[in-house]
C-alpha cells in the first residue's frame, strides 16, 4: 500500500515538474497571467522536481514489499529444512 501510494506521489511529481518547466520555458501559458511563464529559474525548477520525482519512482520499484520479504524468508526457512 505504501509503495503504491509513493508511487503515485512520484507520477504527481512529475507531471507537475513537467509542467513547471513548459511554463517556465514559455511554452505552456496555462494560466494566462502567471509570473512562472517565461522564468529560467521555474524551467530548471520544474526539471529537477521531474527527475527527483522520477528516481522516487524508480527507488520505489527497486525495494521489496513487505509481502516479497516474507516470501524470502519463508523461501530460506524451507531451504535449510533437511
């Protein structure tokens, strides 16, 4: 539940570092009015959320639940039983 749920906040990570770096980079005028669009500092901003987000992503598929853990153990218990 909880890697599901990190998992989640990642992706919401990314989509917004991704649209804080299109508004940034003047692509994306969203709202018409904000003082993001066309800001250096909100592309780069918006890039590093993206990939900060992404390796969340990545780190959280990499570390086993706790389900796959017990699998383990219960895997080596009856590996060691003559």
């Amino acid at each position: 539940m909880r890697q599901n749920i990190l998992i989640l906040a990642g992706i919401l990570g990314i989509i917004a570092g991704v649209v804080f770096m299109l508004q940034g980079l003047g692509i994306l005028h969203l709202p018409a009015s904000s003082p993001m669009i066309g800001s250096q500092t909100w592309a780069i901003r918006g890039g590093v959320i993206a990939v900060l987000s992404a390796i969340l992503v990545g780190g959280v598929r990499l570390v086993p639940t706790s389900a796959e853990r017990k699998a383990a153990r219960r895997a080596e218990r009856e590996e060691r039983q003559p």
